[in-house]
C-alpha cells in the first residue's frame, strides 16, 4: 500500500495587520496552517498546508463564526445573516461559494497593507510514498486582486504535446499580421506624421518583433 502526500505553500508572506484571526480560520478549514514570522521590517503571516489543501468545508463550528461576529469581524457578520435568511445546514455551501480560500487572498491583497504586494503565488506538490506513473506532479496557482489563474503538471504536458501545431499556427499569424502592420503604410520616424499614428505603429511592430522572437527562439524551432 502506498502514501500519497499534497503539500503547498503561499508566497510571499502577509503583513500581520492585513490578515483577521477569522481568515486564519477560514484558510485552516481549507487546510492552510499560519505561522507568525518575525522582521525587522514588520511581521508577516506566512500560510502553507503540510497535509494538502481542502476542497469542501463541512461542519464549520458556528459558535466560532458568532464569536468573531460578536467581535464585529464582516466576515464572520455576513455569515451569521446568512444563517438566520437561509439557515445554518447552508453555511457551509455559503462559504465555499462566497469565500472560498483564493477570494479570501483576494480580499487580503485588497487590503491597504497589502498595497506593495502585487500577487500571490500558491504552489502545490503531489509526491508517494512508491514510484507509481501518475501519483507525481504539481500545480500553481496565481493569485491577483482580481484574478485567479490555475495550472497543473498534466496541463503544462497536454500544452507540450500541442506545442508545434501552436507554433505553426502562430507562424501564420504573424505573416499575416505582419504584411499587414500600421508601419508598412507609415513610417513611424517620419517627420509631421500624427503621434497616435506613429504610435500604434511602435505598438503593432512590438507586439511582432514579441511574437517572432517567441516563436524563433523556442525549443522546439531551435
């Protein structure tokens, strides 16, 4: 019998002030253990789940959500209302569709104290105890104000194996991008064109020359 272990970690840490002690115990409920690390620049929360994160909550402890809510935390208040409009059995279903870990990062890095920090990086593992085909791999996901954005070994695989009709595609698009580009009808340099014109021919060319170095410069062109 084998043992399968996911592990992940978030970067970078937190400011203290920006993280409630209620999101500390939303993010445990999805499996994420906080620890306090000291600085002389300021102490930061760093979150990290050592026996993989948690997809479904089930049964959180309601007297925990009243006594942040007595205390006047908002999140803990919007759950208590929800379980007085719609009952405490939707609490649960409530708080993975409303709060789920990555929006809790999100309305972290919303924060004022969170203002140098421009996103978040989750990074997960997937290990066994036996070297079983398909028990190793990972993930990432990374985490903006207002986006998230996922991926997985498998996926990254799917993409390698698509990658060269991608890259012939592309090639195509750029011809035809390139023979029709705002620069082979003006001259960017030239003296008295228009600035907005002159401008969005720099953008188009760079925006090319971006696309050719890709794609001449890719492992499997070279």
């Amino acid at each position: 019998m084998a043992d399968n272990y996911d592990q992940s970690t978030v970067e970078p840490d937190f400011p203290i002030q920006a993280v409630s002690e209620f999101e500390r115990v939303l993010m445990k409920e999805y499996g994420y253990t906080s620890e306090i690390w000291k600085s002389p620049e300021g102490d930061g929360i760093y979150f990290y789940a050592p026996d993989g994160s948690i997809s479904d909550i089930e049964n959180i402890d309601i007297d925990i959500v009243r006594k942040y809510a007595d205390e006047g935390d908002p999140i803990a208040v919007d759950l208590i209302r929800c379980t007085k409009e719609e009952g405490e059995d939707k609490l649960d279903n409530y708080i993975m569709a409303h709060y789920s870990f990555e929006s809790i990062i999100q309305g972290i890095l919303k924060k004022p104290g969170c203002s140098g920090i421009g996103e978040v990086c989750v990074m997960g593992a997937f290990t066994c105890s036996k070297m079983r085909p398909g028990e190793f791999g990972g993930w990432v996901m990374r985490i903006t104000r207002e986006t998230v954005q996922y991926d997985g070994t498998y996926g990254i695989y799917q993409r390698m194996q698509e990658e060269e009709k991608f890259l012939s595609d592309l090639d195509l698009v750029y011809q035809l991008a390139d023979g029709n580009c705002l620069d082979q009808e003006h001259d960017p340099g030239e003296p008295g064109l228009d600035e907005a014109i002159a401008d969005e021919c720099r953008r188009q060319r760079n925006a090319l020359n971006y696309v050719h170095d890709y794609i001449t410069n890719h492992g499997l062109i070279r």
